[in-house]
C-alpha cells in the first residue's frame, strides 16, 4: 500500500497539476517511463494549442490519447491494479500527525 496526500481541488491547468503529481512523487514511475512521461506531457501542450485555436475535436482526440498515456502509468485505480498497486491511500491528517510524533 502506497500512503499518499488527499487530493485537494485547485484551478491548476491539467497540465500543471500532472507536474504537481511528479513533482509530489509516483512511487510507482521508474527512469524506463521517462519516455511515456514526456509524451504525456507533450500531449497536454497540443491540448493547451487545441483549445487556443478553438478547436474542440482536437481537444476530444488530444483528452482521449491523455487518458490513455496516463492509463498507461498507472494514474487511475484499475491500471494501479494492474502494476500491483491495488491500494493508493490518502493520508490523513491524523496520519501525518501520527508521522511526525514517530520521527
């Protein structure tokens, strides 16, 4: 079981808060998905294009191929299972409390 933060709504764009994920860590991305992870983010720059030039289809057909680049990694619940990572839990507040009383 991975112990992760509770996801907290914001307006960031798709394409800074998949930065913000990386950036927190996925304990289950290795240097071999590199290659995945900067198609992904190419992909939510033709999405950024997409949407400036007012073309909704090609933001449809840029968000499918998204979903499933990022299917792919592991960030939704049945493709986790799929790479034995069945269990994704938020840590509470009480957890991190919890946390830092140990250290």
């Amino acid at each position: 079981m991975h112990v992760v933060a509770p996801l907290e709504l914001s307006d960031l764009s798709p394409a800074d808060a998949f930065d913000r994920v990386l950036r927190e860590g996925v304990p289950w991305l290795a240097v071999t998905d590199f290659p995945a992870v900067a198609l992904c983010r190419e992909g939510f720059e033709l999405l950024d294009r997409a949407k400036a030039a007012g073309s909704t289809r090609d933001q449809v057909l840029v968000m499918r191929h998204l979903a499933s680049l990022l299917s792919q990694l592991g960030f939704d619940p049945i493709s986790r299972s799929r790479l034995g990572l069945a269990e994704v839990k938020a840590r509470s507040k009480l957890d991190v409390l919890r946390a830092r009383s140990i250290d």
